[in-house]
C-alpha cells in the first residue's frame, strides 16, 4: 500500500495533455447573418476616431479609436491581423487580432488563439484558446435577470438597480 505522502505526490502529478484535451473548446461556426453582422473594416482601412455600429460588424483592418457596436445585439469579428486601439463595447466578440484597450461585452468573448488583448476584460462569459495573449485583467459579470429586477424594492426612488448574486 502506498504511503499518504506517496498518494499526495502521485495526484500532483497531473498530465495536462489529457485534460487539455478533454476540455478543448469545440470549433466555432459563425453565420453573419444570424449574428447580426451587417458592417465591414476592410483589411487595408485604417480609421481613426471613435466609432458606433447599431448591429455587429467585421474589422480586418486597424482602428485607433473606442468601438461601440450592437445596441440591442450582434457580434464583432476582430479578425487575424487587424487591430483595435481603443475600448471595444457591445454584446459578443469574437477576437483573432489585437485589441489595446479596454473590452467590455455583454454576453460571450471568445479569444482565439492568435489573440492579443492589453488592458482590462468585462464580459459575461469567457472562451479562451490555447495561445491566447492577455496582459490585464478579467473580471466576469452577471446581468440581472428579469426575476432579480422584479425582486427590486419599488419604493427605492434613488435609481439604484439591485440584484442578487450566487446560486439561482
């Protein structure tokens, strides 16, 4: 029998291999239509000031300004090669390129392997890719769900939203 010192040092001996492999990410299949992608940077535009896009769209080229996209929904495609220096702000993203900025978003980040992020992350759920670069920070949010909000003390006249946290 072995030894509980024996058992501890055999446990941390684990082969990421396998969970690696167990756990990848499945591959992402993107329909613009479905995502609400109705605008496209092209891969030899370089735009410079801040920019607002009601439905999703796609960058291959470089921005240098904040991007705001997807009032009510949609989905930005940073592709490989292209860059965004400045805050990106909107629903899902979908990151190939570079961002040097803040990114917030609502819904799902997925960063691609050949991602490079700097600066701080927000998002409602993440999906990270072996190879992914991040130098920032991550900090997932939750949204209120239409219970919680109804859950809210009608008589609280300060504008202050409140939701609870934790198990549902």
């Amino acid at each position: 029998m072995e030894s509980n010192m024996q058992l501890a040092q055999r446990n941390q001996r684990t082969n990421f291999s396998m969970i690696r492999q167990d756990n990848a990410p499945k591959r992402i299949s993107i329909n613009p239509i479905d995502e609400k992608v109705s605008s496209v940077i092209s891969a030899n535009s370089r735009l410079e000031g801040n920019l607002s896009f009601a439905d999703g769209l796609k960058i291959d080229g470089v921005i240098a300004g904040n991007v705001t996209f997807g009032t009510e929904d949609g989905l930005c495609i940073l592709s490989k090669g292209a860059r965004i220096e400045g805050s990106l702000i909107g629903p899902r993203a979908f990151i190939l390129g570079e961002v040097e900025g803040d990114i917030e978003v609502q819904g799902t980040l997925v960063l691609a392997p050949s991602s490079v992020v700097v600066g701080k992350i927000r998002c409602g759920k993440f999906v990270v890719y072996d190879g992914a670069s991040i130098s920032g920070s991550i900090e997932t949010i939750q949204t209120p769900t239409k219970q919680q909000l109804e859950q809210d003390d009608p008589d609280d006249a300060r504008g202050i939203i409140k939701f609870k946290t934790g198990a549902r």
